[in-house]
C-alpha cells in the first residue's frame, strides 16, 4: 500500500511540473489517503505484535 501511496505522489509531482494543477491535486490527495490507510494498518500490525506476547 506505501507501495501505491509513492507511486501517486510521483505522479503528482510530475503532472504539477508539466502544469497539470487538477490531476496533480487529485493525484496527491489519493496518495495522501493512501499513505493516512498505510499508517493505520502499520499501527494496528504494532499492537497486534506487541500484544501477542512472548511464547513458551
């Protein structure tokens, strides 16, 4: 998912330097969703480790 998150952001960094103000918008507004999901699901992973515990 980071994975789909750099991509959008690349193609918004690109769009804007050709001039392409509406598909770099929207370009970064989906990578900033992306990258927001991404950091929510690593969070959850986190606490799902550290909750586990040790085993015998």
């Amino acid at each position: 998912m980071l994975s789909w998150a750099v991509t959008f952001f690349v193609i918004a960094i690109v769009a804007a330097v050709l001039g392409f103000g509406g598909i770099a918008g929207t370009a970064a507004g989906i990578a900033k969703i992306l990258f927001m999901v991404f950091l929510v699901f690593f969070v959850i992973s986190m606490i799902m480790h550290v909750s586990k515990g040790r085993g015998p």
